[in-house]
C-alpha cells in the first residue's frame, strides 16, 4: 500500500508495506543521524527490524522486553507474545517519529503495514529531593523531578480521585516538548480551561524546553514587572492551589510547575503557613508582607529623608547622621547605586560559583567590601546598614520571582526620591498600585481580593484565618464549586 508523507515539509509516497521503505524514510526523517540504531530480526520467517536511538532507549529494557520475546515466541501472534515491555499497536509512521524522540523503540516487519511501539525510554530522572528555595519545616519534603510522568504520578497519588484532569500537548516545533495541563474537574472554571488550551494550541515557535518559553508566550502582560505566573517545584503546593481551582503546567524535563491563575499575594503564601498554627503563620506572612515593603521603600526614604526631609529625623539621631555623612563626597543616590550594584553583584557571583566558593565570596567579599569601603570614605556606615537590610529583606519574599522583581523596582523609586523626595515615592507608589490593579492572569484580576475587594479573599491574603473560617474558594477563579467546608469542628456540637 503506498502512502503520501511529508519529510522536509515535502509530499512524496512511500510504501507502507516495504520494510526497507520505510527504514529509509525513517533514516533521512532523522537526519541520518549516527545515534539511531536498527536491529535486524526476523519474525515468523519476515525480515524485520528493531529501530531506537541509543542515546535516550535503554538497551537492556529491548533486549529483555522486546528482543527476547519476538524470538521465544516465534509461533505466537504478536498481539499474544507477553512483552514485558509496554506495548502500543498500529503506529503510523509519523507517530513513530514521534514515538522514537521519546525512547521508545519500534518493531517494523516487512509486509505489514503496522508499526509497533515499546516504552523503553532510559529513566534520566534523579531522586526527588526538597527543593533548595522553596525549604519547609514541617510537612512534606518531596520535590519534582525532570521526568514528566514521575511529576504527574505525584499529583495523582495526593489527589486521588477521578475528576483530576490532565491533558497533553505536543509544544515546539523541533523540541516536541510534551507538556501536561492539570486541573480538577468540578472545581476549576472549564472557561479557564478553554483559555489556556487556546493559548497553548496557539504556540508557534522552535522549542519550549523550559517553562520560561512557555510564560512569555501565555502570559498576558509580558512586559509588566510583576509575575502572572507561580513557579513550584513541591508537589504539595501544587495541589493545593490545584484545590484552590487554579491550573497546573508542567514541561518534560524540567522540575518546575507553572501554576495560573494567581494573585499578587499568591507569592507571599508559603505551606509552612498551614502546617504551623494560626497565629504563627500570619505573623510569618505579615513578616514576607513588610519585607516586600521594606525592600522595595527603605533606600528610597534614605535618600529622601538626607537629601530632603531630615527634619523629621529626632535630634539625638540627627548628629549621629551628619557625622556619618559629612566627609562622604557623594549625595546619597550616588552612595545608594553603588552599594546596591555592588550587593547584586555579590549575589550573582554567589550564584554562579560552586556551592563552597559562592558561601565564601557571599560572606566574606560583603565583609571586606563592606568594611574598606567605608574606610576609604566613598559610602557611609549608614547607608551601608540600609542597603544590608534591603537584601535581607529580600530573601524573606516566598516567590524567587517577586524577589527579583522587588530589587528591580527598588532602582526607579531611588531616582525618584533623590529627584523629588517624599513625593517621588508617593507617586511610585500610586503607579505600582495602579499597575496591580490593571493587571491580569489569565483574564482574573491580578489584585484580588484587594481590588475587586472580596472579604472572603482577605481572611487568606495579608493573614491567615483559621482553617474553619475558610470556607470558600477565591472568588476571582469563577470555580464551579466555591464552597471548601461545609460543617467545620462538627465534634464541638456533639461534646456540649
């Protein structure tokens, strides 16, 4: 039987019934690539060939799993042989290009038309370690890992039940990344649902291999600062806001899910805030709430407050401030970008080094700067103090990504305070708030439930109410089913 193909965004036919026809497509559709073995077998006296790329297919899993058994079981029909392999039957040829990019291995016989698939991918995947930034003291301590069934089995063993929905999607044209969509059936807003299948349908580009290709090509405000999209690498927290309504993203070969919609205070949540007691986690989220603040405001009124308005600083302090200032021959501002660049800077090297030598150069390079700096007059004691304390401040913030956005803001609200003092900062102030509220995720409001305000919303926003007294769903989710609890602490109406 022949057949129109395309190899090469080119049509020409091809007969599905020839065994060297289609090894030869095969070959020039990958590349002649030198990683791409065929094994020569024969079958029921049919030539036939084993076909895999070595590089991604275990060898000992088709030599077990589907070399042993085609010639133990010569007078079985294939449909009956026991492959300890798992096995899929009648692939056409291009999902068989497909299915070898993957690790699996195909059978092809020579006659037959179908093409037989096995799952004998290598397992490159690593052990699922907590993750490194997003650390708890109590609950679970198991993160994702590169594999993308691994990851989606996580999910399926904390949410055990049948309306958990996943669905796949092929992204890239040359990557073919395969990605899963995850949400709850009964819960999430099926419009949602429909949203970002578009959006994802709608991918036209060369590779997705990381979920930063993905963002930028779904998120609806690109260009803003702030993040529309929740990074996660805990299973745990995944189901959470999976619970919430929300939907989950996660990418073969990589370790993060993407979680959307969210709020502006999805990134200030932490499951440490659940697994400690009420009063405990509100006071710890208040604490990432006045962090953000201290970091994005504190060396802006600095500067503000020593370049304009010093005479709100009480007299006793005052000397203090004009003796650590005096001899410096810079204005503040100038004072101010020095240090902070020079804090970035030490962060990044922190980073990038090896583990032992980014602990040393974070540690002692803050500490020989920091104290020749000083020594050689250029930035006072002071200022060094409030630049300390923004990065500390900053390492509070739940969200890596809400981090950097904060230390990115931080350099504008600078310029405005050395240019116009207290009202530089109002004014900055007014714009990020007018940005939050303009914003979008996933065409919900990116404030809520600050604006629109929801009193529901605030009892898990800034604070954390008791468990009892969350009884619905964020409203800006549209969720079919906003009720959480329906009868909480039961047990006290039995004990009066």
């Amino acid at each position: 039987m022949k057949k129109h193909l395309f190899k090469n965004e080119q049509s020409f036919e091809i007969d599905e019934s020839s065994l060297e026809s289609r090894i030869e497509f095969i070959k020039d559709s990958m590349g002649n690539t030198d990683d791409l073995f065929i094994l020569p077998i024969s079958y029921r006296d049919r030539k036939g060939a084993i076909i895999y790329l070595a590089t991604i297919a275990d060898s000992e899993k088709i030599q077990e799993g589907v070399l042993f058994p085609l010639i133990k079981y010569q007078d079985f029909d294939i449909r009956d042989i026991p492959f300890t392999a798992e096995n899929k039957s009648r692939v056409n040829l291009q999902d068989a290009l497909n299915a070898l990019l993957q690790g699996k291995s195909i059978f092809v016989i020579e006659g037959w038309s179908e093409i037989y698939s096995y799952n004998t991918a290598k397992d490159l995947s690593r052990s699922p370690n907590e993750p490194d930034n997003e650390k708890t003291v109590r609950g679970s301590h198991l993160g994702y890992v590169e594999n993308l069934t691994t990851n989606l089995g996580y999910l399926r063993r904390g949410i055990g039940s049948r309306h958990l929905q996943v669905r796949y999607f092929q992204t890239g044209k040359y990557s073919n990344t395969q990605t899963a969509m995850v949400y709850i059936e009964g819960i999430t807003n099926l419009t949602l649902v429909e949203k970002l299948t578009n959006r994802i349908q709608s991918l036209t580009t060369d590779m997705t291999f990381s979920p930063g290709y993905i963002e930028e090509l779904i998120e609806d405000s690109p260009l803003s600062p702030f993040p529309h999209i929740l990074y996660t690498e805990r299973p745990d927290r995944t189901i959470a806001q999976l619970m919430e309504g929300r939907i989950a993203l996660l990418t073969e070969g990589s370790s993060d899910a993407l979680i959307l919609p969210v709020s502006f205070f999805s990134f200030f949540q932490s499951p440490d805030d659940y697994d400690s007691r009420i009063i405990t986690g509100s006071v710890f989220r208040l604490l990432r709430v006045a962090s953000f603040l201290l970091t994005l405001l504190l060396p802006g009124l600095y500067i503000a407050i020593i370049g304009f308005h010093f005479e709100i600083i009480p007299n006793d302090i005052l000397v203090v401030v004009k003796n650590s200032v005096d001899n410096i021959p810079y204005p503040p501002f100038i004072e101010a970008m020095i240090m902070a660049f020079t804090i970035e800077l030490i962060r990044e090297a922190g980073i990038r080094l090896p583990t032992p030598i980014g602990q040393t150069i974070g540690i002692v390079g803050g500490l020989i700067i920091g104290d020749a700096i000083i020594s050689a007059g250029l930035v006072s004691n002071i200022m060094v103090i409030v630049i300390a304390m923004t990065a500390i401040s900053s390492f509070t913030i739940a969200s890596y990504e809400l981090s950097n956005t904060v230390r990115i803001l931080t350099f504008p609200i600078m310029v405005l305070a050395a240019s116009f003092g207290f009202v530089g900062i109002i004014f900055s102030l007014m714009f990020i708030v007018g940005h939050l509220c303009k914003l979008e995720s996933l065409g919900t409001p990116y404030f809520s439930p600050v604006a629109p305000f929801d009193v529901q919303g605030m009892k898990d926003a800034i604070v954390r109410f008791p468990i009892w007294l969350l009884k619905f769903r964020p409203r800006d989710l549209l969720v079919k089913n906003r009720r959480r609890l329906y009868r909480p602490r039961r047990w006290e109406e039995n004990e009066e």
